[in-house]
C-alpha cells in the first residue's frame, strides 16, 4: 500500500534508543505512528519476542504484591539473571552493549507499562491512548494531532493490570464495582482509566503527560498562542493584584496558559496554589507554596478535597492563591468570596468562551450571585482548534460592577492574531485606582512590558528560571533591565 512520509526522529527510553517514523497511506484517514528498536533486523526483533516470551513463561512471580523501588529492583534482578543466559545463548558473540540494550528493551516491554514507557518518554505527545484489547493505541502528537500507533495490547487483563499498577501507587483501587479511576503517574503525567462493561469496547487508559520543560511566556510568544499587547495588558493586571479566570474547553491549555502567566507574580509576595494534581511548575524566584488535595483511601477515610485546601490557604496569610480548575459549586462559593474580600485569586474553569462561562456560573446548578461575579477581574479564553491543532489565546474580557462581561480582545482566527474590540474601562479604573499612576503612566509601563518580552524572544530565553528572574528584576532592578532590553544586551543579572 503506498505510503508518503511525514516525520522521522530518535527518542530514548532510558539506554534504549528508539525510531520514530510519521507516514501516512493511501486510503487511511489519519496518519500513522510507527515506533521500534533502532537498528534491530526484523530477524533479531523476533528473535527478542520468543526471548521475552520464554522468559515471561519461565519466571514466576506476583506483580501486583510488590511495593515501591525496592520490590521493582527485585523484579528487575530476577529478570536479568535469566535474560543474561538467554541472550548470550541465542546471540553468540554480541557485545556487552548489544546485550545489555536487549536485557534493558526486553524489561521495559515486559514489566510496568511496557510498551507504554517508550511513549512517556516522547516528548513531543501530549496524550496517550488505550481504547481497548485489540485496537491500536492513539498518541495525541504536539505537530500532528491524533496519530494511530503500532503499538497494539491484545489481552483486556493487560490493559486493566496496567491501571492496577498505576492506581496503586496512589492507594487507589479499580475494580468491577469501582471501575472508574483518577490517578497520576510519579512523574506527574495525570491518567485516567476504566473497565469495561462501562467503556462497551473494553478497558481504557488515557494518560494526559506532564511537560518535562515548563512553558514560559517566551515560548507561548514565540509559537503565537498568544500575542504581546495581550501578554503585556495580563502582566500588568497580575502586577497589580487584578484576580484572572483562565477558561477553555478540554486540551486548550488552561493549566500551561496558568502557569506561563504565574511568572508574572512579584518575588516579594506569598502565593498559595491547590490542585487536584501537581501540574503548575513555579519560578525558584517566588515565594511559592504548593498544595494538593488527597482522595480517600480504600477504606474511604483521609481525603482531603479541594474545598479543604481552599478553606485553609485563607488562614495561611496568602498574598495570591492560585486553584486547579475550580468544578463544584462550594468551590466557586469559597474562591469568589475569597475574591470578595480582597484576595487576590487565579483559577482554570470549563467553558468555550466569555458568554458561556457567565452563563455557567450564574445559572443553576452553581448559581452564583451576580455581586460575585463583579469581583473577578478579567476573564482570559484559552482555544485548541481541533482540526489543526493550534492553541490560541481566544478572548479576553472584563466584567463591570454588574458582573457582565465585555470582550476587550478578540482572536480572528482567518487572519491569525488578535485584535482590540473595546477599551477596558473598569480595568484601567482599577489599575489607576490600586497603582496612582495616570492612564498614560499606565501606558507607558504597558509599553515596557512589551519591549521586555520582545527582548526576551529576541534573546531566545525560554528557560523557566532565567525567565523568573528577568520578571523579578523588573520588580527589583527595573532600570538595569530596561536598559538592558533597550540596548539589546545579553542578560546580566544585577551584582
């Protein structure tokens, strides 16, 4: 079947290097992930499947009874004492490295997530699919979108052992009576999974991975998800203490547009962020303290929710709080009194656009009152075209003292970029109210902000702690920076 190619790239799992081929074919709707062992004959990959297999066969021992590093090393050293005579056996004359690759990929694919493993270390997938018993995994790739894998887990017990293994290590359980599971990773990346009869097709497993490299807003500007007028108008909101609502629909970047734009907080301040799962990754430079709430165990006891860590933030002298997306109504009851009394909040909500999300929140069944809603400050839209891919920063829009919403920035997806629909009235009102300053001062300091993240772009700093501390030293240093970004300077920190 004719075939054109799309992409090729190295990935490495541990020691184990992998090939990456990106193709597409005649007659198949989506194009194709294509993973194997770099420059393994099909001849020798054969030859390592009927290892694995008589391995697998051979060696007897309960999985699911071992706990922590020290049970996983012990697997691991009963599986390499009988792959060493295996492989010297069946590949006389390999090298030390040639048989150590094979021991190292034959463990991989037959202990923890096997086949798995290679994903999660692919960078460039944002989320990785099991659909069932039989079917191909899907891979959600950063350039391509969803991609049909090689990859192909034939036994239903298989794909339920792998939620097993994962819900354990955070003292969750799946089961037929309990068959719906919320649980992470240890690195981070957030899975969910369920049994079938509740997916009719068969056991899922979607993994949502976390990003090695956090975002910053240098990356966000340099990949246009979001333009500098806008960047600079939200970093001067954060510097003085205007309260955000990041919204969007599922996959369009909510938890990343929150953490690029925590790097805007002043080092001098105590910020307090809750969430359901570690995923917000914070300069060095702040005074930062993290928080998570906790599911109850098998017994049902010991949870501690979202709505508990909310409540005691409030009593830890917070100077900003920030919260994972915010879904029940006591939740939102709590942070929009919060806001109510002067804190300063920031928070991920579920809905496509402005509209939307006041209609959400102040209709049943969260009902908010509309005094609430005039507390928050801005509402910021985060969009994913599904059809390419691209994540845009969608709308943004201030409420007035009535709670109702105006869009001051609109996206124009034909054209690209994002235009200025109204001027923000209560925002300027409130900037000149907590700042002293003059419309044109506040002007002007938006325009420095602009020229320092352009100089940052131009200077290619990406990296989230360099990046930290350039926001810093426009808090600290202002002056030194300025004349820094006004020169086209290099950075240098401030002696």
């Amino acid at each position: 079947m004719e075939t054109k190619a799309i992409d090729s790239y190295k990935i490495y799992s541990e020691k184990i290097p992998l090939q990456i081929h990106i193709y597409s074919q005649r007659g198949q709707p989506v194009p194709f992930y294509h993973l194997s062992l770099l420059n393994i004959t099909p001849e020798t990959k054969r030859t390592i499947e009927r290892i694995r297999n008589d391995i697998i066969t051979g060696l007897s021992f309960d999985i699911s009874q071992k706990q922590g590093k020290q049970g996983e090393e012990e697997i691991k050293e009963q599986f390499r004492e009988k792959l060493s005579a295996l492989i010297e056996g069946q590949f006389a004359g390999a090298d030390q490295d040639t048989v150590e690759l094979i021991t190292d990929y034959i463990i991989t694919t037959s202990l923890g997530l096997a086949e798995l493993e290679f994903l999660l270390n692919d960078q460039q997938l944002e989320e990785i699919v099991i659909n069932g018993a039989g079917i191909n995994v899907w891979v959600y790739h950063k350039k391509y979108g969803w991609l049909k894998t090689n990859i192909v887990f034939n036994d239903e017990n298989k794909i339920r052992h792998f939620a097993t293994i994962i819900g354990r290590n955070v003292d969750r359980g799946i089961s037929l009576l309990d068959p719906l599971l919320d649980a992470h990773l240890k690195t981070g990346d957030r899975v969910n999974a369920t049994l079938a009869p509740i997916t009719t097709a068969g056991n899922t497993l979607t993994i949502r991975k976390f990003s090695k490299v956090p975002w910053t807003i240098t990356t966000f500007l340099k990949n246009k998800t979001i333009d500098y007028n806008a960047a600079a108008l939200i970093w001067q909101a954060m510097q003085y203490e205007l309260s955000i609502l990041v919204v969007g629909g599922t996959g369009s970047g909510k938890t990343s547009f929150m953490n690029v734009i925590s790097g805007f907080f002043p080092p001098n301040q105590r910020i307090i962020s809750i969430e359901d799962t570690r995923e917000l990754q914070l300069p060095a430079t702040l005074h930062w303290v993290p928080m998570q709430s906790r599911l109850p165990n098998p017994e049902g006891k010991g949870e501690i929710t979202m709505l508990d860590c909310m409540i005691n933030a409030l009593r830890m002298r917070p100077d900003r709080i920030i919260v994972g997306e915010v879904r029940r109504e006591k939740e939102l009851e709590v942070m929009f009194e919060a806001l109510h009394t002067g804190h300063s909040v920031y928070s991920t909500f579920h809905a496509s656009n402005v509209n939307e999300t006041i209609a959400r929140l102040a209709n049943p069944p969260i009902n908010l009152a509309r005094q609430l809603l005039a507390s928050l400050d801005l509402i910021v839209v985060q969009h994913r075209n599904r059809r390419t891919g691209v994540r845009r920063t969608f709308q943004v829009a201030e409420l007035d003292e009535s709670g109702n919403p105006k869009i001051i920035m609109q996206h124009n997806n034909m054209q690209d970029r994002m235009s200025q629909t109204a001027l923000p009235q209560r925002t300027m009102a409130t900037l000149m109210l907590y700042s002293g300053m003059s419309q044109e001062q506040i002007s002007t300091e938006l325009q420095e902000k602009i020229s320092v993240l352009k100089w940052l772009v131009a200077r290619d700093i990406e990296e989230i702690g360099k990046v930290g501390l350039i926001i810093s030293d426009y808090y600290t240093e202002k002056q030194h920076l300025l004349d820094l970004v006004k020169k086209n300077k290099d950075y240098v920190a401030v002696k």
